[in-house]
C-alpha cells in the first residue's frame, strides 16, 4: 500500500462522490453473522453460554433493525409503486417484531440465560464490522485512486 498523499483533493474521488457499492450490506451483514457465530462458539466452547447467547441475541437485533432501515432508505429514495403503502407496512411490522425480540432479551436476562452486556456486544459487533468496511473500501478507493494518477 502507498503512502503517499494523494495526488487529487479528496472531492473528486470516486468513493466519495457515489459512496457505498450496492452489495455493501450484504457484506456487513455476512461478515458480522461470521465473526459473531465464531465468536459464540469461541465462548460455548469455553462454557460461556450466557455470553454467547447474549452476543447472538443483540447480533440478530442489530441485523434485523440495521435491515430495516436499509430497507426503509431505498423506498424511501426509489420509490416504486405504493411506496407509501410499503413504508406504512413495514413501521407497523417493525415495532412489534424488535419489541417482541426485546422483550425475550429482557426474559432471558432476568431468568439468567443471557448477559446483558453481551447482548450490547452484539449490537456493536455489527457496527465496528460495518465502519471496518467502510474504512477498508475507502482506503481501496484512494489507493486505487494514487495508482491512476501516476
């Protein structure tokens, strides 16, 4: 990797012109279901069970309201037909169902088969996967972008 500075001001990049590629959470999503399922078996196989299932749990919260909102976003920027109607389908489906999958944290917490902690774990596991991604593909971007202009 170069490391240099680079020759074009930031501005006129690629990356930071059109952003994320279309696949983008499709691999944050991937790649967080993989570090967080070894990371459960990690724990499971150290007989860490409230731990590991506090990881999965706050890991399918995330996936699921980080989903949502991805979901949310393109409908809300390409429309389609009866985008409206989608958007109001899916805030109504949505409350419900991370309510329900917070309330069975919240169940399994108070009775012991979970860790609290473990389950913020979860959620920030998604999230330090998806800025890791973000800061390799623009990393790529302007190292690709050094390699052109030479």
């Amino acid at each position: 990797m170069d490391t240099e500075i680079a020759q074009s001001p930031l501005a006129t990049l690629k990356f930071w012109n059109e952003g994320l590629d279309r696949t983008f959470f499709a691999r944050v999503y991937t790649r967080s279901t993989q570090v967080g399922v070894v990371l459960a078996l990690i724990l499971l196989a150290n007989d860490q069970k409230a731990i590991a299932t506090g990881i999965l749990s706050g890991l399918a919260v995330a996936l699921f309201s980080t989903w949502t909102v991805e979901a949310t976003v393109r409908l809300l920027f390409r429309g389609g037909s009866n985008a409206g109607l989608k958007l109001a389908i899916g805030a109504t489906l949505k409350l419900p169902a991370l309510l329900g999958g917070l309330l069975g944290i919240s169940w399994g917490a108070y009775n012991g088969y979970l860790n609290v902690f473990a389950v913020v774990g979860g959620v920030v596991l998604l999230h330090a996967v998806m800025i890791t991604l973000i800061i390799v593909q623009a990393m790529t971007a302007l190292d690709r972008n050094t390699i052109a202009t030479r």
